[in-house]
C-alpha cells in the first residue's frame, strides 16, 4: 500500500473514533476545530485520488443532494413487530405463559420502546453494508444514503467476534430538539408542522435528499441481532456485545430476575421518561435467554418471547378558559387555548394548542368546558377530548373567527388546507412583522443588531413597513428610539449595510415566498441564477427545478403575480442587494443545453464531483429521466428504474469514460498500473 492510501485510512480510522466519542458516547474528544482540519485534509486527499473512493467514508456522512429513487431489498430475516399489552395484568400472564413452557424461573431484559421508526442494518465482515426500512416486514427500501448521515451508526465496526454475515435492527428517531427545531423552520415557511416526532422521523428517513436528512438531527438506537447463529447465550449480553463493537445501545436497559422486578422497571420508567430527551411509548419485555428465544420462536407478526407494554398517555383535566388566535407570518391563523394552569408530566400547562377550525369542532370544544390535555412528544400540549357530563348548562358551539383577530380582515381558507389564512399579507402587523423578523433571522440575511422587538419597534413608529425599508433606515431616525442609543443604531446600520454582500440563495429565501425554504431557494438560485429570470419562469421550468413541485411552482407564480412584492424586490436593487448568483467560471460551453442525469457509482468520480463538471461545461444535472434529458450517465448498480425510462424514451446512455472524452479529458495509464483521469480540474 502506498503512503497516500495509508493516510487515508488513517485519517478515516481517526474521524471514525471522533465521530464514536462524540455521537455515541456523547464524550467529544477533539476540538471542533480539530475536527474539521481533520476532515478537511481527508476531503482534500480523497479529491485528488478517486481511485480510493469508499462510500462508507467519513467525509460521506454530508449527505449529497443527488435524487435517488429507494431500491427495494428483501430482508433475510424478517422484520417482526410486537405483541402490545396495556395492563400489568397483561405483562403478568406473559410472564406466567413462558414460565409455565419452561418450568423455571427466567430472565428478563427491560428496555425502552423508542417510539420512532425501525430499521435493519447490515453488516459484512464488519463493514456497513445497507440499511433498510422495515417495509411490509419481507421487503423495505434501502435508506443506506441517509441513514449513513446518521453518525452514531458505525460505519466500521470495532473489537472483533461479530458474524460474517449480520442484521443489527434498531429505531432511528428524531430527539424533542430535533423535532422542535424542524418544526419551527416549517411553521416559518408555511409548511405544515409534523405531528409528533415518529412521523418526523419517519418522513426525514425517505427524503429523497440526504443532504437535507444530514441537517436535521436524527439519531439511532440499536436493539438486536439477527444472524444465522446467536453471538452471546443472553439478549443482554447480546447488547453488551452491539456496545463493544461500537453500536449505540439504550442505557436504559435492565436485567430483571422476577416479575416484580419488571414491574419495577415499568413504574420507575412510567413517570422518568418525560425527562429523557427523545419520546418512548412503552417498554419492552424480552425472555433474555436466547436459546429459548429460539424455541418459542415467532407467530406470523410478532416473536413469542418478547411483548411491549405501552404506558398511558398522560393527561390531565383542566377547564378551557378562553381560545386566542395567533398570526403567523404568513398570515396563517393557529388558534391557541388558555387553561386554568394544570401539572401534567412534571409541568404547569397553561397554553394547549388546537392547530385548526376543523379540531374543535370535530371535538366540538368550547369555552368553559372541562378538557383533558395530554403531552405527546411535542413540547406544547394538544386537548384530545372534552368531558361533556361537566359542560355548563348554557354553553355554546364555539364560533370559529371569520376575521383576521389582528386587522380584521376577512380570513379565507383553501379547499385543500387545513388552516385558515389572512389574506392582508401587506396591511397586517404581525404578518409584515413577522416577515421582517424572518429577512433578518441568522439563516437569511443574519443582520444582527436587530431583534424581535426592535424590529417591533420601528414598526410601531412608522418606520418598518417591508424588507425593503431596512436599507432606507437612517442614523437621525433610530437615535432619539427608546433603548436605542448612538452605538445600537450604528450596530444596526453596520449589518443592514453589511446585508448587501449575502449570496442571492440566501435573499431568496429571505424574501419570504411561503413554501420555499432555505434548501429550495438554494435549489432554485443554482438552476435559475437571477431573480428576474426567475420572475420570467415559466411553471414547466420550475417544475423542472429539482425539489420544487407543484405546490411550490403555483407559490413562486404567485408572489411575483403581486406588483408589490415586484415593487419590494426593485428597492432592494436599488440598494445593492445581491438578485444573482455569484458568476462560476465555466471551463467550456461543450456540454450548453444538455440535460444530463446521473445514476449509479463510478470508478474515478464521485456523483457530487460528476455533477460539478457537468456543470463546469456548461451542461445541466438533472434528477431523474424525462423526455428533455439527453444523456444518462451510467455507473455501476444504475437504478433500474432510470435505465428503463431512458431505453423507453431513447435517451442516449453513456459511461464514465464516454462523458470524460466528451468534455475533452483523457483516461492515462498510470505507473503503478491503475487507471487515474488526468484532470484539468481540481477537486
Ligand atoms: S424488538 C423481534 N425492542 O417496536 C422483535 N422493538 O411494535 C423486534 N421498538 O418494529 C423488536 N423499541 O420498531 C424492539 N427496545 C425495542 C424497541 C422496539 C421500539 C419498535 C420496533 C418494532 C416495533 C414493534
């Protein structure tokens, strides 16, 4: 092996450890800093030398922004769910059912039910192979890209003694942080929040974009074994295993001896898990003998040697005392309830939130009712019912608002929506508040100096009335402002000034268009680089842009279809804001107007590297095959369904080598033998 490789593998065994210390055992052993110069200089050597690519590299664990459809894999052992019990009663009889099979007195092993979604890992030889969904329980879809983002899951394994052949099984699920975090940037743009963390897991683990699965914080727990023989005579120390070998296991697990012991587990667990940092919905009790395991063996759905006890949602009961509503930026209406406060999982509840018109009638909630609240994995409670026997003899339907609560508009509500809307998008405080806070926010335009309040503030004085007015501000007008001195006003003058200089990506997303999110304005600014040839899109060329659907597309149309928002976007002209991308040297025009997509892996390029040449040459990477591509770059393992529609449509399919002639680089023959591309480029 030469030099080169060897600090590759260095470097990538390093990284990995890192990465184990920081994500699994939660004890970081580097610096951030450290850490990244680390990475960077793997990066960098693996750019230079493709010919010791390996997908299961550190540097992979970014995501890439490819669109990929999921290939079904069969599992070789299939994925079983769990019997349910929701009383001891139930645990008991359990208990008594195995005893009674195996005439002794046998172990237990307690774990947590992690409520997210299940997942089976394969491992060869120690390597991360695939991860696959749980599917119909035969057959799930391969996940791998995004799960690999996942970095408590090795992708080495550490020690030793593990099967040739192995499935670790596990739940990937997304902490309340996570989940919070997500949410918000959702309500921000207008999307519909996820319900509770499952289904956020569930849904980030079939994006099609692992560099988006990357950002939002999903973690994993592993929880079993399945090989062609058994690695330990006990479940539990199967799991000391999982942990040896570098897996990240529940700390919550306990050995337990009798019945009363598991009984122990239930209780303390039962209150203790509204502090943990991730949403559980029960325990799981499993036979720890794993000889046994195997002689009970499984009924078509679920193994008879494991059951899960679901603990009672808790709730609590509390009157409704009056229902606010609130405006979001977007001018969507959330109603909000406020209660007699209440302790519920080690809380004081007063807010409940009642997400739509729709929720309290269908629960025909009202005013002064006695409501049963309950915490779910969201940190506001949500009312799931209504005590009708203690409803007040004169109460009423509750009306829902026909006006907007804050300028009185008259709220309107789509067909296909859920959420009623204030259409005064441009006369309606907290909308053109609200759209100001979000141009200023650390993710937009990061103009600091100015919060919240402040930007209240210059509103209530009449001098914030849109985005465009930021650039108008001057010293003489924030000076004499309550809590504003000398210094805050330059501070603020300073970063809005400063604000001229951010990429046009990220005004993009800053402008506000509802739907479009900071990865989508990226997508958009990379394939249409200027804000007026976006304004001139047709919707068949939006559509065209990946991640961007219909529902997008109509919203893009929309809001340059207001000649005010057109009159926004001149003032920021004007002042000098970035409306176009940054110009990228082009190599060549060799590849203008072709439309290529890319699929498989290939022998000297990575697809993020294939996808910036295309690029360099003028050329268009797109996502999946239509009539409009004109060549399909294969790789090894091409998805089936992508070679099927370019034979079908003619699409003229070329390989690695082929595109590399097209754009003028030439394959040599190294000396040591291998085949390297000499490029022009660098990577
Ligand atoms: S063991 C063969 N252990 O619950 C037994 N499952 O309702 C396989 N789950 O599909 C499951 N936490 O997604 C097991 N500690 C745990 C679990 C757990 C959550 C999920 C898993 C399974 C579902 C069954």
């Amino acid at each position: 092996m030469n030099d080169v490789k060897l600090q590759i593998d260095h470097l990538r065994r390093v990284l990995d450890r890192l990465n184990y210390n920081y994500y699994v055992l939660n004890a970081p052993s580097a610096e951030d800093r450290e850490y990244d110069r680390l990475m960077a200089e793997l990066s960098e050597l693996e750019a230079q030398h493709p010919e010791y690519d390996d997908p299961n590299s550190p540097t992979r664990r970014v995501g890439s922004d490819l669109t990929r459809e999921f290939e079904q894999v069969r599992h070789r052992y299939p994925m079983l769910s769990l019997a349910n019990t929701y009383s001891e009663e139930e645990v008991r009889e359990f208990v008594g059912r195995i005893e009674r099979e195996t005439s002794r007195q046998e172990n237990y092993c307690c774990e947590l039910k992690f409520d997210g979604t299940a997942i089976s890992l394969t491992y060869e030889n120690g390597r991360f192979v695939r991860a696959v969904t749980r599917g119909d329980g035969a057959v799930g879809d391969d996940v791998s890209a995004n799960v690999r983002t996942i970095r408590s899951i090795p992708m080495t394994l550490m020690g030793e003694g593990w099967p040739e052949y192995m499935e670790i099984r596990g739940e990937i699920y997304m902490p309340h942080e996570s989940f919070e975090r997500l949410n918000a940037e959702r309500a921000d743009i207008g999307e519909e929040p996820f319900a509770n963390p499952r289904n956020a897991a569930a849904g980030t683990l079939k994006q099609q974009n692992s560099a988006v699965v990357a950002q939002r914080g999903l973690d994993a727990v592993l929880y079993a074994l399945q090989a062609d023989a058994p690695v330990a005579p006990s479940h539990y120390e199967t799991l000391q295993k999982l942990k040896e070998w570098g897996f990240k296991t529940s700390s919550a697990v306990r050995l337990c001896h009798s019945v009363e012991e598991i009984m122990e587990y239930i209780h303390y667990w039962d209150t203790e898990r509204h502090k943990l940092p991730y949403e559980t919905d029960g325990a799981v009790i499993k036979l720890d003998d794993t000889r046994l395991q195997r002689d009970l063996g499984a009924t078509a759905k679920a193994p008879r040697w494991a059951v899960a006890y679901k603990f009672k949602a808790e709730q609590a009961a509390t009157r409704l005392v009056s229902i606010d509503f609130q405006v979001g930026r977007t001018g969507a209406i959330t109603p909000v309830a406020n209660l007699t406060p209440v302790r519920l999982a080690g809380t004081t509840v007063k807010r409940a939130s009642l997400h739509n018109a729709e929720q309290i009638e269908l629960l025909d909630i009202r005013v002064g009712d006695m409501v049963l609240v309950e915490k779910g994995g969201e940190i506001i409670p949500k009312i799931v019912g209504v005590d009708r026997e203690q409803r007040p003899a004169d109460s009423v339907p509750f009306p829902y608002i026909t006006h907007c609560p804050e300028c009185g508009t008259e709220l309107v509500r789509a067909e296909d929506e859920a959420k009623h809307y204030c259409p005064n998008a441009t006369g309606c405080p907290p909308q053109i508040v609200g759209r100001i806070v979000h141009y200023i926010s650390r993710k937009a335009m990061n103009i600091e100096g100015l919060g919240d309040e402040t930007v209240q503030l210059l509103y209530n004085h009449g001098l914030l009335h849109d985005v465009a007015d930021l650039y108008d501000l001057r010293l003489e007008d924030l000076v004499p402002l309550d809590r504003l001195g000398q210094k805050s006003a330059e501070n603020i003058l300073n970063s809005v000034s400063k604000s001229r200089g951010v990429p046009y990506s990220r005004v993009l997303f800053a402008i506000g268009i509802r739907y479009v999110g900071e990865t989508t304005a990226k997508k958009l600014a990379a394939a249409i680089p200027s804000i007026d040839a976006l304004m001139a899109a047709s919707r068949e060329a939006l559509l065209e842009v990946e991640e961007v659907g219909g529902k997008i597309a109509d919203s893009i149309i929309d809001y340059f279809a207001d000649p005010r928002n057109v009159e926004i976007i001149e003032r920021l002209r004007r002042a000098g804001v970035q409306l176009q991308a940054a110009q990228t040297e082009k190599l060549s025009a060799t590849l203008a107007g072709k439309k290529i997509v890319i699929s498989g892996t290939f022998d000297h390029h990575s697809r993020p590297e294939l996808k910036e040449l295309i690029e360099l040459h003028s050329g268009t990477n797109q996502s999946s095959v239509s009539k409009t591509t004109d060549y399909l770059l294969a790789g090894a393992g091409i998805g089936p369904k992508k070679l099927e529609t370019a034979t079908k449509l003619g699409v003229r399919i070329i390989s690695e080598e082929e595109f590399m002639e097209m754009i003028g680089e030439k394959s040599v023959e190294k000396t040591d033998g291998m085949l390297e591309i000499k490029q022009q480029t660098l990577f």
